[in-house]
C-alpha cells in the first residue's frame, strides 16, 4: 500500500554542521514531496517542497534532492542553527485509483536537535 | 493568504459526549479539505478527505460513524469525534486545499481533544 518511509528518527548535530533526512516512497505515480518543520504544539509548516518534474531545489541553507528512479527524496539543511531544532517531516502526493485527485501521506518524523 | 483556522483549539470533554471541531478556510476557497490525528511524538495520520458537496473519503481502519465528517461550504469543513473515549484523545489538525490549485496544503494550528 502507500508508504512514505523515513530515517533516521533522531538526528543529533553539532551546530554549523550540517543534516541529512532520508525518505523513500512507494507509489510511482507521486509527483508532489513537500517538507514540514514541526515545533511542540504547533502546525506542520511547510519549509521547501519539489516536484516530480526537478531533481534538486534549494532555498538558503535547504535544499531537497529527488531521485525518481530510486524513489527517494532527502532534505539537506547546512550551517544549522539552534532554531533549527524541530520535527521533521517528508511527505508525498498519493493519487486516487483513476483520479487526479491526490492526499498527502506523512513520513514518521526526524527530531532534529542542534547541539551548541 | 492561505490562513486556515481551527476552532476550538482545545477541549476536555468526558467520556461518551460527543465533540464537533471546525475548520475553516478563511481568505480562499477549499474544495478538499484533510483531517489528521496526531497522537504524542507520532506523526502526522490522514483520517479523512473532505469534499465539498459530497461524502468524505476515509483512511482504511478509520470509523466514519465515530468520526462525521461534513463539508458543506467551500471554506468549512467540521470533524465531529461522537461518543468520545479516552483513547480518542489526540491532536486533530486539518488542512485546506485551495481550488484549482496545486498540491500545496495549507495547515490549521489543530484542536487537542482530551477526553476524561
């Protein structure tokens, strides 16, 4: 069935270092992958997405890369701050059997933390 | 723009009564709205697809007659949790999808419904 899987679920980095969060997908006809920072209480926010069309986006010190073949995205935050200590999500586009339609279906999370 | 608002933001309510969370999508117009269940440290679970002016769609092991789902306007989509027990207390967050727009959901800050 539909399956976004994630890892690791804990990351640990010394700050000014930099993170790397892994997914992988099961369905092939997903062509929408956005990524969600989490802090305690609040709202998913989403902080960069790609689709299936790009192979790699980036914003500032974010950047996600895509590899369609394989079907694995992963999230690469550089020069981290203490701020940047949150949930991590990846996410992917599911479409209906025989519908444009599409929901989006949620990793398991990363807790990032960023070591002083 | 894109500002989806959730109301109430939390609740307590005893077991057995039923609880209705409302969602709403305040400056653009949602034909699909999504509703999830966040337990602690977990992530993110799809409940349910909303949409306007027909049934919801439900995640495979959800109860649709526990948890009513109407979508009867384009900006309001409302979860009611019926004969609440203890083990529905969760985090309840929805999200919005603007019409004849992409993927991109748009997040309310979620309800915690804790029930004694």
């Amino acid at each position: 069935g539909e399956n976004v899987e994630q890892h690791p679920s804990t990351l640990s980095v010394q700050e000014g270092d930099s993170a790397v969060i892994k997914c992988t997908y099961s369905d092939s006809a997903s062509n929408y992958f956005p990524w969600y920072k989490q802090e305690l209480g609040k709202r998913p926010q989403l902080i960069i997405d790609i689709r299936s069309n790009v192979g790699e986006k980036k914003d500032q010190r974010i950047a996600v890369t895509l590899n369609k073949t394989a079907k694995h995205f992963s999230l690469h935050i550089t020069e981290t701050q203490p701020e940047d200590s949150a949930v991590y999500f990846c996410a992917a586009s599911i479409r209906w059997p025989g519908s444009s339609a599409s929901k989006i279906i949620f990793g398991s999370g990363t807790r990032l933390s960023i070591r002083p | 723009g894109a500002v989806v608002s959730q109301h109430p933001s939390w609740v307590i309510c005893k077991s057995g009564t039923s609880v209705k969370i409302e969602c709403r999508s305040l400056d653009f117009q949602a034909t699909t709205m999504f509703w999830y269940r966040q337990f602690p440290k977990q992530s993110l679970m799809l409940m349910a697809t909303s949409n306007e002016g027909s049934k919801a769609t439900y995640e495979q092991g959800v109860e649709k007659d526990k948890f009513l789902i109407n979508h009867a306007s384009l900006t309001l989509s409302t979860l009611t949790v019926t004969s609440a027990h203890p083990e529905d207390s969760s985090f309840y967050i929805c999200s919005a999808r603007v019409a004849g727009g992409r993927n991109e959901q748009f997040f309310g800050p979620g309800t915690r419904l804790t029930v004694l």
